[in-house]
C-alpha cells in the first residue's frame, strides 16, 4: 500500500500544477515562446530539488540518457501538439484525449508487453473511468482537428509507456532520481535551444511568472519521480488508472475552493472515478 501511497501523493501533485499554469498564463502569456520559458525556468527548479533528492550525486548510463532524451523530445512535441490543438478543438475534448491517452496505452503496453495480468480489479476501473472521463465533455463550436486529437492521445500516453520501458529494461541505468536529473537537464537543454529563436522578442518575466515557473517545476518532477519510484513496484495497467482517476478527483475537490465551482456531471464522474479506483485497489 505504501507505492499507491506515493501515487496518491504524485496525483496531489499534478492537480495542484493546474493553478500554477494558470498563473503562468495570465501573467506571461501562452505563445510558443511563454512554453519554452516555462519550461526551462520549471526544469531548473525541478533539477535543483531532484539534485537535493539523488544527494547531489550524479549518474550516468548511455541507455538512461537515450531514455532521457526519448522522454524530453516526447514532452516537447506533446506541448507542441497541445498548443495546435487549442485553436481547433474545445478544451474538454482536449482533456478526454489527453487523460485517455495517459490511461489507455500504459494500460494496453503493460498487459501485452510487459506481462502484466488482466485483472477484474483492472478491468473495471479501465471501463469506468473512462466513463467518468465522457461524462466530463461539453459540446463546443470548435471540434475539428482529428490528427489533433490523434497526437494529445498518444504523446500523453507515450509518457507512461516510455516509464515503463525504462524500469523494465534489463539494461545498465540509473537510479529512478538519477534518470529524472538526466530527463530535467535535457529538457532545459532543449528549451533553451528553441528559445534562440525567440531571441529578439524582448518580453521579461515578472516576480508572478518566476513564482508559477518554480512551483510547476518542483511539483512535476518530484511526482514524476514518485511515479517512476512506484513502477518498479507495481504494474503500470494499475497505475495510470489510477492517476487518471485520481487527477479528477483532486482537480474538482481544488475546484471547489475556486469561482469555477464543479458542475453536476463533473461531480458524477468524480463519484464513478473514486468507484473505479476502490475497485481498482479491493478486487482481485
């Protein structure tokens, strides 16, 4: 129970990254350019506390940090994809997409490349989450942009796979905190670079901005590193489910407390989620 645990805590995480974003937006903006700095400046905060995590100590595999990269470049087309995507399909099919990608293909890869069994605990938690996920989607002007959907699906749900594979993997590697230094200092890398081409756009940060870019940061990758901690420890066809459903239910219970205050179907699908995750953890 300890690992569902730290998911639990990673799942924490990731819902409370929502207010930092929104942050980010209002007071920078959401350009190419406003990605690009968030996620450098997010990925130094984030590599100085996995740094504080590994004890200042540094690991290096060539078979990790080919992983690293894998893991940084999927990051960045999936941002990319995101962005093309706001301008043609509505946000909550946006969402669907984006947490059944996350959910499905670790579930799929796990059970038929990982030998993971196919349980009725799984099975159930699978079918009505997605169900929950559903009931959350609301009709909309804009719901054009299949390759769109196509790529939100799968870049989210490479993210888990990719995970799983390293754990795996009977190659030399890292330590779990030691491949996510290696996927931090890749991603600024990679940040940094795009940014030159942005060199003359002169727009500066404010104290709001540097604030959000910091707690996205160090909330991302330290539940990332719980996450990849747990996959050694239990199957990934468990695990993402109950991330997916575990988002949703923090994501409305933090929404709550905002004057976006959860609507009827919203608090449904939070109702079947918890559902799905009980049957997740109490079945065989």
């Amino acid at each position: 129970m300890i690992y569902y645990g730290m998911i639990t805590l990673s799942v924490m995480m990731f819902s409370m990254q929502f207010f930092f974003n929104q942050l980010f937006e209002k007071s920078y903006g959401n350009g190419a350019k406003a990605v690009f700095v968030f996620s450098a400046g997010g990925g130094i905060s984030g590599l100085i506390t996995l740094f504080l995590i590994n004890g200042l100590s540094w690991e290096y595999t060539h078979f990790s940090m080919l992983m690293a990269i894998w893991t940084a470049v999927n990051g960045m087309l999936f941002t990319f994809c995101s962005l093309k995507a706001f301008g043609k399909i509505n946000l909550s099919l946006y969402s669907l997409f984006s947490m059944l990608g996350g959910m499905a293909l670790p579930f799929v890869s796990g059970i038929l490349f990982h030998h993971e069994g196919l349980t009725l605990g799984k099975c159930l938690c699978f079918v009505i989450i997605t169900i929950a996920l559903c009931l959350t989607v609301e009709k909309g002007e804009k719901t054009s942009g299949t390759l769109y959907y196509i790529g939100i699906f799968v870049l989210n749900g490479m993210a888990g796979v990719i995970s799983k594979i390293f754990q795996a993997a009977p190659f030399e590697k890292t330590s779990a905190a030691g491949y996510s230094v290696l996927t931090a200092m890749v991603s600024i890398l990679i940040s940094l670079v795009m940014l030159w081409f942005y060199r003359s756009d002169k727009k500066k940060l404010n104290k709001t901005a540097i604030f959000s870019m910091l707690g996205h940061g160090i909330l991302n990758r330290v539940a990332n590193l719980l996450l990849l901690i747990a996959l050694g420890f239990l199957p990934a066809s468990a695990q993402y489910p109950f991330v997916t459903g575990g988002v949703m239910i923090c994501s409305t219970v933090i929404s709550c407390f905002t004057p976006n205050k959860p609507r009827k179907k919203e608090i449904g699908a939070v109702i079947l989620s918890f559902i799905g995750i009980l049957a997740l953890i109490l079945l065989p």
